[in-house]
C-alpha cells in the first residue's frame, strides 16, 4: 500500500493511513514496518458469508496527512 501511494516508509504511520472495514471488526491493517496490507484475524469465509456464493469483503484506506 505504501509503495502504491508513493509513500516512504515509515510515513504511513506517521500520517496516520489505517485500514477500516464494513461493520464492527477489523479483518484488515497495515504491517508498519513494511506497510504491506494484511489480514489482522483470521477470516472465516462460512462465518462471514454462508448463504452468499460470492464473498466480498470491503475496505477503505484513510489518509489523515497530506498526500
């Protein structure tokens, strides 16, 4: 994410970037070090989506700096 951005590391925790998701838990973040995107729990496809064929699963990126 922060090589997509053009962000040197470590900015992006710096600039306050953090990952947010639909509903109340957090499947995804950023790793600070290396500011990879990555799963933060386990993801249980049944559980998340057992009556859908496709499962999305949807983020967004917030900046908080300037870009």
């Amino acid at each position: 994410v922060a090589k997509d951005l053009g962000l040197q590391m470590p900015a992006p925790r710096d600039r306050g970037v953090r990952v947010v998701t639909e509903g109340t838990r957090q499947h995804f973040a950023l790793h600070g070090k290396t500011g990879h995107l990555v799963t933060a729990e386990r993801i249980d496809r049944e559980q998340l989506c057992e009556s859908v064929e496709k499962c999305v699963l949807r983020c967004e990126l917030i900046v908080e700096g300037e870009m």
